[in-house]
C-alpha cells in the first residue's frame, strides 16, 4: 500500500503514541485475580444522632479507577493493602494479549496510577492513564525508551513511512523526548532513512515546550485556540 502511494506522488503518515497502550491489563484492587466492576455503599448521610458515618455510593472499575499518586490501591477486610498487582489479559478473541516486546510485559513499564481526573495537573497528565483504561506507559525508563524507539524506527525502514503523526506530546515528559527524537533521527539516518516528525496535543502548547523538545510544529484538534483547527507544522 505504501509503495503504492508512492508511485502516485502520496507521501505516508503513520500515527503513533509513545504516551500509553491499551486495555493491556487490570488493576486486581480486590486481590481475588478477576477483572470487577462493582458498586459499593446506599448513599446515605452520616447521622449524628445514630452515631454514623456517612455511607456514599463508589464505583470501583479494575480497568479504569480512578488516579492516586501512591499507585492504585488494593483492599481486603482487614483495610489497604498496599499497590494492586497488575494482571495482564490473555484473550485473542477481544485482541488483548500482553504486548510485544516483553519488556512492556513488566508492571515496572507503567505507571500504574489510573485515569487522569486533572489534566491541570502536569504530574497527573505525565502520570495518569487516558479514562478507558488506557494504560500510561512509564516513559522515564530508559528500556522502555528503547523499545519504542527500536519498534517506530522498524516501522520506517521495514515499511518506508515518510513521516509521523505523534499523539498526545505534552502528556510525556522531557526526558523521553530527549532520548527518542535524536535517537531516531540518528538511528534513521545511519540506516538510509529519514522521517518527517510532528506532534499533536490540545492546546495551549507553549513555545517552549515546542523548542525543548526540537519539534516546532504540531497539530491542533481544538478549534477554540487555534484558526482554523488543525494547523500543520512539519519537523523535517
């Protein structure tokens, strides 16, 4: 398909993400090694004459909860238990099956916090799942640099893509574009390739983080801060 764009003068773009999977795994935040979905509490008021506290309705989703800074949480009757194990899903017939390369089969790879409730919050928007479970991937490790590195340098050779669409740039940190986008372009060229490199996010994405990370342009998808929507900026 490629080759045949080629010969009509069509340049290739391949959208990718370095910021999070899929649904790769659960939270087992009840430790009974199933994946749950489940309400707790009726809803009432605290009641100080009866001496009781309030009992608010919570729903606990293993796939998606909700983002804590300590690392989602498991419980048992006898209280908190300290950081879920991660379970990875091993079901072809959903296409959820762990990950290749194996070093994105570690809980080390993610950050393992759940969905961002604040994206105001650069810790929490560098750190936190996408809601839908979209696992964020732990971009400060320097393996797991490598392997998207490695993947998406293969995805240019093997497949002469001319260029990359990279979503979601402001929700990983200057440390992994530090290492990925020279790394590529180095890596790129010794193999005889090159690839032109822009970046989306929501804006506002400030000028300083575009000249940081030596990627000047980038795509907007919203409207109410750039006219018309979806300026296109290329990183040749």
């Amino acid at each position: 398909m490629v080759a045949a764009a080629h010969t009509r003068g069509m340049k290739v773009i391949l959208d990718i993400v370095c910021n999070h999977m899929g649904q790769l795994f659960f939270y087992d935040m009840n430790l009974n090694g199933r994946p749950d979905d489940y309400i707790e509490g009726n809803g009432s008021a605290a009641s100080t004459s009866a001496n009781t506290p309030a009992d608010p309705v919570v729903q606990y989703n293993e796939y998606d909860p909700d983002f804590d800074p300590r690392g989602v949480q498991a419980f048992s009757s006898d209280g908190n238990d300290g950081r879920a194990p991660i379970i990875f899903l091993d079901n072809p017939a959903s296409n959820q099956v762990p990950p290749q390369p194996a070093i994105l089969q570690l809980a080390s790879s993610y950050h393992g916090m759940g969905h961002i409730l604040n994206f105001n919050d650069q810790y929490q928007s560098q750190h936190g799942d996408f809601t839908g479970g979209l696992k964020d991937l732990n971009t400060e490790s320097l393996d797991v640099q490598k392997a998207l590195e490695q993947a998406y340098e293969d995805w240019v050779v093997q497949v002469d893509l001319d260029a990359f669409r990279i979503d979601t740039i402001k929700h990983v940190g200057y440390d992994f574009w530090n290492y990925f986008l020279p790394t590529l372009r180095k890596n790129l060229a010794a193999r005889g390739k090159g690839v032109t490199l822009t970046g989306l996010s929501c804006c506002p994405v400030s000028a300083v983080h575009r000249v940081r990370l030596r990627l000047p342009g980038y795509v907007c998808w919203d409207p109410r801060c750039c006219k018309p929507a979806g300026l296109f900026l290329g990183d040749q």
